[in-house]
C-alpha cells in the first residue's frame, strides 16, 4: 500500500454504484442493525434491563465490529435531539449521526454506514462537505438517510417550525438537487429556488461514490414519489399482509415507470429466544415493566406530528401497546426457527432488505447471529461469508 506521503491518486467518485456493498452483496435478504445510537434503542419503551444506554463508546463499537464480521449490509442510525423522560431515559442520550457514523468507520471494515439527517437542520452546502468526508473516511461505504421532518417538539429546540408535509418535501427535493450538483459539479454554481439562494456554490472533495446511497421513508403520496425519484433504498411499514405486499409492487412500479432501481428495505423488532414461549414470557415481561411516563410523551408526539410513517398509529387504538413493545414498527416473536421463517416470509414478499432491532444489548444481537443466521444461510438467504472466514 502506498505511504500517504506519495500516494497521490485524488479518490473522488472513482466508487460507481454497481460496485457499492449494497449492490454487490450475494445475499438475497439484506440486514442491517437500527437505532443502537439512542439510550433505549429504536425498539420498545420499557424499564427492564437491556436496552441501549449509551454510556460509552465501546458499547457502539462492539456492536458495529460485531455486525461487520457477521456480513451484515448497513448500520443506520436515528436522528434524535430531546429524549423521552421518564424512569427508562428512553432517548435521553443519543449520538450525533454524522460523528458517530465517522467514529463506526474507522472501526469497521465492510458495511456501509449512514447518516441519518433531518435535513432542515443541516443546510445542504454544510452536508455536502460533512458526507463527502465522511466517504473518503469509509472508502466509499457512506449512506446518507434523508428525513425531511418528525417530531415537531424537536425542531421547536432549534426555533424552527415543522411545517406541513407537503412544503417540507418541496424542501427535500431543492436540498437533494444542491447536493446532487455539489457533488457532480467542478467549479461555481448559483442556484435560486423557494427556500435557498446560493451565490458561487462549490464543495471538494467530492465522494469516493458517484453518488452516495440515499435512503428515505416517505409514506405519504409526497414522500413516496420524492423517495422513488431520489432515494436508491427505500423505506416501507412492514405489514405480513397483502397490503404490504400491494405497496412493495406500487413502488416498484412507480420506480420503473422512472428509469430507476430501488432496494425496498423495512425495519423489524426481534424477539428471540431458545423456545417460543420463553421468548412471549419475554415480550409479556417487557411490556409490563412499561414506562408509562415516556410512552405518553412518545404518543403526544405522534399525535402532534403530521408524518405518514406514524398515520398507522395514529389511526390505531392499540398504538401504546405497539409503541410499548416495538416502539411502532413490526415485531416478530419466537424460536430461532420462526425468527427465520417470519424473514424467509418478508423475502418472499419482495423485501430486499430488513433492518433490525434488538430488546437486550449485545446478547441479543449475539444470539440472532449465532442461531438465526446459520438458519437464514441454509435457507439461501445468506451466505456464510465474514470477515472472520
């Protein structure tokens, strides 16, 4: 390897996208680990022991070294600035993205890293430099999760207001087509829109990628037709029924019907244990020893937001014991066995990717490798390849 002191070569955008992990990976159902920069993590709010803490670095490291050596695609954070409260501290600590994401990096050695940004707290000259970086730093291996706006509280810390779904995503596509040309660009640019002026607008480096991986989880008409016309992963609300399947088929569709190719990914919670009931115990355990303190924030918020990922809960008169459990995604409960077959079941459905959340930190993540991997090797939705053969 040449010294840094005579290895001239500029790395700019010489990482194409056929050659990113995500497209190059040999597993038919990609993984990923969500959330484990939040104390709590992104699963359910309880006050048993396990969850997330966030006391120290180590704790994130063991976890993303973990997942690199296990062949694991992605580690995607979520963007929180004010907890929950309460006796749990359920999101009272949380890693910043994009310094956590450049720390995991140098850590790691294959997956890919996101940044997830609410992007009106980043202006897109700011973020352009900040992921350009952050590329150069992974060798390529940097994802960018683009979140136009969730809790309004949050933005309220920063004197901002949310503002309604259908300007926020106007907002979103001018920010992505900044970006876009800071990074395909030699040379100045002005750009005059609705919502930003740029007068001899430039960035350099640019990515070692020719384009980032974007990601996004648009569910509302807006989102869904901003993320099918800018995200290369796109986010859904897993459902094991026939209307996740309908939407799995409308976005790829719409995709088509664009010119594009997207990976339709999902975040799941897992529950598991040596036996199904041990792992309902669990599940029974965890929801009794509620936080109620922090749950009821945590449903104010939903409530008080207008995001279409959360429409579901909204709508739903079980949404404290979703949010208790899953923290309002989906969860599956069970051996290692039915573990495997409830993601042989997402596949199946046309999920390409599922990204993971655990209860009990780092056993449970321990545990999913070491007894429900080798199922979901056998079952030819992974390899067996790792850093460690």
């Amino acid at each position: 390897m040449p010294s840094p002191s005579t290895d001239r070569t500029v790395a700019d955008g010489t990482i194409p996208k056929s050659q990113t992990l995500i497209a190059t990976s040999p597993n038919k159902l990609k993984l990923g680990i969500f959330g484990i920069n939040l104390a709590g993590g992104a699963g359910g709010i309880s006050t048993m022991p396990g969850p997330m803490k966030v006391n120290n670095w180590e704790e994130q490291k063991h976890i993303a070294i973990m997942a690199d050596r296990a062949g694991f695609e992605v580690l995607v954070p979520v963007s929180r600035w004010k907890g929950l409260g309460g006796s749990s501290g359920h999101w009272d600590r949380s890693y910043e993205t994009w310094a956590w994401g450049a720390a995991l990096a140098e850590a790691t050695e294959r997956i890919q890293i996101f940044t997830t940004c609410a992007i009106p707290l980043f202006h897109p000259v700011m973020a352009a430099k900040l992921g350009a970086t952050l590329d150069h730093i992974s060798g390529g291996r940097w994802g960018l999760n683009i979140v136009p706006g969730w809790f309004a509280s949050e933005f309220k810390m920063f004197g901002m207001d949310l503002g309604d779904r259908e300007s926020r995503y106007k907002y979103a596509q001018e920010w992505v087509d900044i970006l876009d040309r800071l990074w395909s660009e030699k040379g100045e640019f002005d750009f005059e829109g609705e919502f930003f002026k740029l007068e001899g607008a430039e960035s350099a480096p640019k990515p070692m990628q020719t384009r980032p991986t974007i990601m996004n989880a648009g569910q509302s008409p807006e989102g869904q037709k901003f993320a099918v016309e800018n995200a290369d992963m796109i986010y859904i609300k897993l459902r094991h029924n026939d209307e996740c399947r309908k939407t799995i088929e409308a976005i790829r569709a719409q995709a088509a019907a664009a010119g594009r190719e997207v990976a339709i990914w999902g975040n799941l919670d897992v529950i598991c244990k040596p036996t199904e009931q041990e792992a309902r115990d669990f599940a029974d355990a965890w929801t009794k020893a509620s936080d109620d303190e922090a749950l009821g924030r945590f449903v104010e918020g939903i409530t008080g937001s207008d995001s279409a990922s959360m429409d579901f809960l909204r709508e739903n008169p079980e949404t404290a014991n979703i949010l208790r459990l899953s923290g309002g995604g989906e969860s599956v409960i069970g051996s290692p066995e039915q573990i495997a077959a409830a993601l042989q079941g997402y596949s199946d459905m046309g999920m390409d990717g599922l990204a993971l959340t655990f209860h009990e930190y780092p056993e449970a993540v321990e545990y999913f490798i070491s007894d429900v991997h080798p199922l979901l090797v056998k079952a030819g939705l992974r390899t067996e390849h790792s850093l460690d053969s």
